[in-house]
C-alpha cells in the first residue's frame, strides 16, 4: 500500500449507551502514512470511536472498511491480526516482571526469551526507544513503560498504531523522543490514530484533524494551519478566555511542612526525604517533577492516608502529621489525588455517594450516625452544575463518565468544600481545553478566597498558568520554592534535573 491512499475507512458509525449517544453517525477516513488527530472535548466520544475500530466496542449501526476490505473486528485479537494496534492511556504491565517478560504476555505465539529480547533490542535500536529486555517494569519511569507498550505493539509490525493521549505522562525531552518514532513509522508508510488534549503537539505532529463535538464529526482540518485556540474554539463551539488572575496579597502562613520523610507505602514507589515548604492564604505553590518521583506520596502524606511524625505537617498551627483524612479534613484541609478511578472515586458508586465519601466530614452530611441523603444530593447537583460535569444525572455510576469529566467531578467535589488547604495532583489529567481553563480559575478563585493551594503536575504550562511559587520534586526531594515570575525554562530543567527518565531521555538518543 502506497502513502496517500485510504487505509481505513469510517462509515456513519452510531453507538448509544443509556441516555447518551456516544457517537452518532461518524464519518472519517485515515490514509497510509498519515498521522490522524482526533480532537474533542471531554465526552466528545473519542475513546468510543477507538474502541470501535480496536475492536473493544460494537457498533450499534455503520460500516468500517481496511485496506479496501470490510472490517469489523469483534475483539482486539481480530483487530491486532489485521494491523491495527494500541496504546492506551492507563499500561497494563506487571511491575514485578521484567520488559522482555510483560511484552511475552501480551503476544499470541511468544518466541523463547533469549530470541525476544534480541527482538526487542533491535525494535528499540530501530525506532529510537531505548529500552533494556532484562529490566524490571517496576523500575521504569512512566516514559519507559510507555516504550514497553510501543514496542509490543511494533513487534506486530501494524499498519495503524492508535495512541490515546500517549504524552499526557512524558517530560518534554520524553515527548521529543516518542515523536521522533512516530514520524518514522510515518515514514514508513504506518498509519498513527492519535488523541490528545495538547493542541500544541497535535499542531507540531499532526496531518490531518477530525474533531468530535457530542458524538458528531464537526470539523475536520489541517492542523498545522489553524491555531491552537481556533482548534479549541471548534471542540467546543464557543469562544475561550484565558485564566485571570485576581492579583489579591498574601495571607498568614497556613500549611507548613517540615522535615517530612517516610517510606513509601506503594511498591516500587518513591521515599520522600526531608521535604520541606510552606504555603499561605492565598498562594498556589506549583509541584512539578516527572512521573514517579514521590508525587503520589506527598499527595498521601499530606491529605493523611499515610502518617508521619506530628509536626512534619502543621494546619494552621497545629500538628497534624500524625493525624488521618477525616481529622485533617476538619482542620480544613482537602485532598485530590491523580487516580480517579479506585482512589479519588468509587467506581461503582454514584456520584451522591461519592460525594457523599469525601464532603461527610465539611459538609454535614451525616447526623447523629443518619446520612443526609436530600443534602448529599443537593451537593453533588450542585457539583455538576458548578463544574460543567456532562452526565445523564447524579445517580449514575462514576465509572460511567469519561475520564475528563469524572476528573472536573473529583476537583469540584473537593473545591466546594470551603477549604483553608487544597492538595490536588494532577488537577487537569486528560482534561479538555476548555475544562482545563475552568478547573484552573477555580483553582486560582480558591486561592483568591484565602486558601493556600498545592498544585502537583506534570504540565509546566498548567504550574506557570496557576502557580506563584515553583518547586521540583526529584527523587522524593523537593527543591526550595521559588516564585514563579522570572523563571525561565532552564532554571526550571535545572530544578527538575536529575530526575529519572529524564536522564534515560537525555542519554539515550
Ligand atoms: N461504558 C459506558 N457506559 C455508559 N456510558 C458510557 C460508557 N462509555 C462511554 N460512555 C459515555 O459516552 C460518552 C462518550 O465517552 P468517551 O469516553 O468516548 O469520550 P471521550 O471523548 O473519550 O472523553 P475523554 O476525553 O474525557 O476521555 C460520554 O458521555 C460517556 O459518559
């Protein structure tokens, strides 16, 4: 097959979930060679319409062709057998075996490991991902993972390779890297379905665009000739504006962390040693760092799912270190951490009674032991309303929203609860533009209100936007906090340096 003709070929595909049409007679086409962007906001119906062609969802009606041929795979085994691959956004890998052992598993007829890793080795040395067969998967940074699931999927030789917001968990030497690959493979002749939320990457990567607006194809463009915002502006049907800062002063210190060290409680995860920082009313202290380096831990040790020593963590004052969530909560302080589904939210649990599990404590909620139902609805009505939340309502479960709006759910259930300290790791992962813009004013109006806000992220645009103070957190230290304004990127480089994956990013090309 040449570069330039169809590869794929979409035709008025529908699927409909109860009380949501998730894609309603899509039309679109890929050609061979062609890097093909895939935009929409949250709920837009993306992931759906991959599903689809990967063979993980059925459709309801409409037609696919591949190569000129009907296609219509009825599990990811058919897809795979047909060319068509994928890397999705969450890896499914076994820390505790090793890369050559993790890509074995994943394939329908393994070779022996010795010929394997020769295969790997020379796949990673072929596409610029390096990568060692003998590591252990739990020793990897995210970036590497990621190589893992690249390189089960080349192993297949596809001719279309689907990625679901593949640099939402890369530094930016990491991004470099992974697009260095994939204009290869372009070159090639491959085929790339790929989504994401940075407008930027799709423009600097991308030829062709179809942007989903609510199930339907709304547009498609080039992107490289229209602007990031004009793209925005498309996914959305409106027209954006830009975080605004209230330029309001500081108040008293009111989170103050001081030799904080502990052992991580996640297997493969990350000590933190000697962390140290305060926050006051009205301050962002932006957290940025790659995947892996003890973000998840300080987001523990701080909202009191893991206890310290009394005065590691001070609220207002007050020792709290060795104090747990519901105690710390009433201090004031709330909590968001990145994974939204099994730790920020229960999957199958409705969005009142996830509202309900983190707003008992500020809210009221329970009385003399009776919960308030009329009141735990009410809140996370108001939830929805406040955040934009798409859903058919608040009794639905929260594993059925897109991961885009379950996240505005989590951030809006935890800056509603009138907080003086506001923890939120990764407040806008997988977030649309759009929303990402709103959940960044609440996060700036909160502060404004007189909270002191911890802001951890892994986007250095998201911490320069909300922050005034910048740290880096990098082998579970924490560098001392600077302000925001006149920093420049290489101080920044500089403050995150070091960090694992990082070092393999630099190296290794
Ligand atoms: N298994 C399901 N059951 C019920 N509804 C679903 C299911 N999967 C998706 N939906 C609904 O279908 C719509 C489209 O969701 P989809 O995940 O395809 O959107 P998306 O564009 O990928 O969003 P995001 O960018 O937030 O990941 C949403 O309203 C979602 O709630």
């Amino acid at each position: 097959m040449t570069n330039g003709e169809t590869l794929l070929r979409v035709e008025g595909v529908t699927k409909a979930y109860p009380g949501v049409v998730a894609n309603s007679d899509v039309s679109f086409t890929i050609k061979a060679g062609e890097v093909h962007a895939l935009l929409g906001e949250n709920g837009a119906g993306k992931s759906t319409l991959v599903k689809m062609i990967y063979g993980l969802v059925k459709p309801d009606s409409g037609r696919m062709t591949l190569r000129g041929q009907p296609y219509a795979p009825t599990e990811p085994r058919m897809a795979r057998a047909s060319g068509v691959a994928m890397v999705f956004q969450h890896f499914s890998l076994f820390e505790a075996l090793n890369v050559a052992e993790n890509v074995a598993l994943g394939m329908e007829h393994p070779p022996k490991m010795g010929a394997l890793a020769t295969q790997i080795r020379n796949v990673s040395a072929a596409y610029g991902l390096p990568l060692d067969p003998a590591r252990m998967v739990g020793d990897l940074s995210a970036g590497e993972r990621q190589r893992v699931e690249i390189i089960r999927c080349l192993l297949q030789d596809p001719k279309l390779l689907i990625m679901d917001e593949p640099t939402s968990v890369l530094t930016p030497q990491e991004v470099e890297i992974l697009f260095r690959t994939l204009r290869l493979l372009k070159s090639e002749g491959t085929s790339i379905l790929y989504i994401s939320h940075k407008l930027e990457e799709i423009r600097a990567l991308c030829d062709e665009a179809t942007i989903l607006r609510r199930g339907k194809v709304v547009a498609t463009c080039t992107p490289r000739d229209r602007s990031a915002r004009e793209m925005a502006e498309l996914m959305v049907g409106a027209t954006l504006t830009p975080p605004a800062r209230s330029g309001k002063a500081k108040g008293g210190v009111v989170l103050e962390v001081a030799d904080l060290s502990v052992a991580s409680p996640i297997p493969f995860g990350t000590s933190l040693k000697h962390i140290g920082f305060s926050v006051a009313r009205g301050e962002v202290l932006g957290i940025a760092g790659v995947a892996g380096n003890g973000q998840d831990e300080l987001l523990l040790a701080l909202s009191g799912e893991l206890t310290t020593t009394r005065d590691a963590v001070r609220i207002d004052g007050q020792g709290m270190g060795d104090q747990g969530p519901v105690a710390r909560r009433r201090a004031g302080l709330v909590a968001a951490p990145e994974e939204r589904l099994g730790h920020a939210a229960a999957p199958d649990m409705s969005l009142v009674e996830n509202a309900l599990l983190s707003g008992a404590t500020r809210k009221g909620l329970v009385r003399n032991g009776f919960i308030d139902w009329p009141a735990a609805q009410s809140f996370a009505a108001g939830i929805v309303a406040e955040f934009d939340v798409r859903t058919p309502g608040t009794h639905v479960a929260a594993r059925a929203l897109s991961g885009g709006n379950l996240q505005k759910f989590v951030v809006g259930r935890e800056l509603s609860q009138d907080p003086t300290v506001i923890v939120i790791n990764q407040p806008t992962w997988g977030v649309d533009a759009a929303a990402a813009a709103a959940i960044r004013q609440a996060i700036i109006d909160r502060a404004a209100a007189s909270a002191a806000v911890v802001v951890i992220s892994q986007d250095l645009d998201e911490l320069l936007e909300v922050a005034d103070n910048f740290a880096a957190l990098n082998a579970g230290r924490l560098t001392s906090p600077r302000p925001v304004q006149g920093l420049t990127i290489d101080e920044i480089g500089l403050m995150m340096g070091g960090a694992h994956g990082m070092e393999g990013a630099q190296h290794g090309v």
